[in-house]
C-alpha cells in the first residue's frame, strides 16, 4: 500500500522534478503535523499511532536510511545533531525495554551507537542489532 501510495505520487514526474516532489511532500506533513497536538491519533503502519510516535519513528527511518544512502555514495554521513541525538535515544529505550542494561560502553558515541543498534555494522554484543 505505501510503494503504491508513493509510485502513485511521482509516476508522471520527471527525474528532476523528484526533489521538488520531496521538498513538496515533506513540507505538507511538517506543517500538518505542527498543527496537530502530539496525541493526535491517526492511522499509522499496523495500527492506529499518536503522531509524536509516528514522527519519531519517521525520524528514526530518515537517520538510518539517510546512513545507508550516504554510505552506499561514498560520502559522509550527514545528519542533524537532534535527529541522531533522538534516533539513539529510542535505540536505547528500546534496547532497555527488550534486555536488561544499557549500550555498549564502546558505543558511547551515538551515531556509532545507531550503527551498530541498526545492523549498519557488525558488533559482539548479542542483543544487537536492535532493528534491521
């Protein structure tokens, strides 16, 4: 539903039109969601979803795959301070919700955190990766 839902919103654009399709589709749901209170609930993935949790997820999706599409470049990673900032912090709630103790000391850093907690980077520790 969601591949058709996004093959439907851009199947008539051209290439070069896809970042102003982005910017477009991006700046929609900011505004939107900025007018909405954060337990605003709506439809989300599987089930309905407050929207705080379903802009954290999206955040969270936007910092792992904006690695893997920075790393599969060449390039370096490029993300936002808060972005990554909150993406390891939900990695670490989840990982303490899901096992007992806290990262890695070795993960101390966060986007080596986020990482390795994605499966971006193979690490020792049995409870990883978090997510996939």
């Amino acid at each position: 539903m969601v591949y058709e839902y996004a093959y439907t919103m851009v199947a008539d654009r051209t290439t070069d039109k896809m970042a102003d399709v982005l910017h477009e589709t991006f700046s929609r749901v900011v505004a939107e969601s900025r007018a909405m209170g954060p337990d605003t609930v709506g439809p989300g993935y599987f089930a309905p979803m407050r929207l705080d949790e379903f802009v954290a997820s999206r955040v969270v999706e936007a910092v792992v795959h904006g690695l893997d599409l920075t790393q599969a470049l060449g390039r370096d990673p490029i993300t936002t301070l808060p972005g990554l900032t909150l993406t390891a912090a939900i990695l670490d709630d989840l990982l303490a919700r899901r096992t007992v103790g806290t990262r890695p000391a070795d993960l101390a850093d966060d986007r080596v955190w986020v990482v390795a907690a994605s499966g971006r980077a193979a690490h020792p520790d049995n409870r990883l990766p978090l997510i996939g």
